[in-house]
C-alpha cells in the first residue's frame, strides 16, 4: 500500500523525529520506539534552547506551557508550542514547534509535527500526526479495537498486519479533521484531505480526498 508509506504522508523536515521515522517504511512501525527516541533525543538537545523539567520532560524555553497542564514523561514540547489549560500528556510524547495542545487534551505515545493543532477536548494516542493537521473539537483517536484484537490496515482488498494492538491513526501532512470525528484503530489518512464532522472513520482514506461518510469519499479539485 504506497499511500501508506512514510514518504507518502509526511515531509520529514517537519519534525525532531526525522531519523527515526526515516528508518521505517510504515510510521506505526515507530510507534514501539518513540519513548527510547526521546530519550536518547532528549539528552542531546542544546540547553540553550531546551529546559530539562522534571524526569525525561524536555520544553522549549520558547514554549508556552500553562502552569495547569500535566506533563510526564519522556516528553519534548518543541520551540515556540503552546500546551494550554488542563492539557495531558501522558509521555512518550513528541509535540512539534509551533503545535498547539488545547485545553483537555490528552497524548499519549504520539508524535505531533511541526504546526500540528489539537486545540480543544482532542483525544491522541499510539498515532502520528502530520505537518499542519488540524484535529476539530472533540475528534479523537480510538486506539484499541473493541474486541481487543491485532489492528489490521484496510484498503479495500489490500490489508497489512500490523501486529500491534494499540494503534490510533496515521495522518498525513496538513490534513482536516472535523469535529466530534472518530478515527477507528489503524486509520490512515493521506495528506492534504478532510475529513466531515461527525465521520467515524476506518481504513484508508486517500490523500487529496473528502471524506463524508465510508460511502461517499471524492476527490479534491
């Protein structure tokens, strides 16, 4: 499935974890590796530029962290982010320079790019967001099956195992969510797509799409 690669979904240069997702050919394959990255990331950053807070959190001096947000470890919140009221980050946690982490917003197991927003009541675990995506109010990862099974990705008659049971989703560079969307384990989204509000949303979702509903997905002009 080449819309499901690394190099189809996201431009590296937009993010601290650019050698560790250039080593894969899936970005879920990453998501197994994102603590001990951080970790090895973390104690390497200029400390001119980046504070060591607490154990294995690392913020930019740039950032604006609010006093009410929950950080734990490992962590780095990138240069010129914001964290706002009453956000949680439950570690293993990359969130990009200039992202945006609103108010009740939970991470866990994530890596955010570069310019990345999940502003309001966002729900992001085990996934990967691209450059410039932008998640609406109150959309959300699902990042385990109800059955508790393997995830497995689906596109049409193409599938992939993935082997992992907590998998969230996968979305491209500069992709919109709409609000109160669920994206179901192992959704992939390709870059530069919508998706409505109120879609739940599972499988492959091609990049230069409008997603309204599993049965009525069009191309952008």
């Amino acid at each position: 499935m080449e819309e499901c690669k690394v190099c189809n979904l996201y431009n590296l240069n937009e993010t601290i974890a650019k050698d560790l997702l250039a080593t894969v050919t899936y970005p879920w394959e990453v998501l197994s590796k994102i603590s001990d990255y951080i970790l090895e990331l973390g104690n390497k950053l200029d400390p001119e530029k980046y504070d060591k807070v607490g154990e294995d959190v690392w913020i930019a001096k740039t950032a604006k962290v609010m006093s009410t947000a929950y950080i734990h470890g490992p962590t780095i919140i990138g240069e010129n982010a914001e964290v706002r009221h009453c956000a949680f980050i439950r570690g293993k946690a990359i969130v990009g320079e200039g992202a945006v982490v609103g108010n009740s917003t939970e991470l866990k197991n994530a890596i955010l790019f570069n310019k990345v927003q999940v502003p309001h009541y966002n729900y992001v675990g085990d996934s990967i967001l691209g450059y410039k995506t932008h998640m609406g109010a109150g959309s959300i990862t699902s990042n385990v099956k109800s059955d508790k099974k393997l995830v497995v990705v689906k596109n049409g008659k193409e599938q992939i195992e993935t082997g992992i049971k907590k998998f969230g989703a996968m979305i491209g560079d500069e992709v919109e969510v709409g609000c109160g969307s669920v994206l179901n384990p192992g959704t992939v989204i390709g870059k530069n797509s919508n998706i409505y509000p109120l879609c739940s949303v599972r499988g492959v979702v091609p990049q230069n799409s409008i997603y309204k509903n599993k049965n009525e997905i069009i191309e952008k002009y």
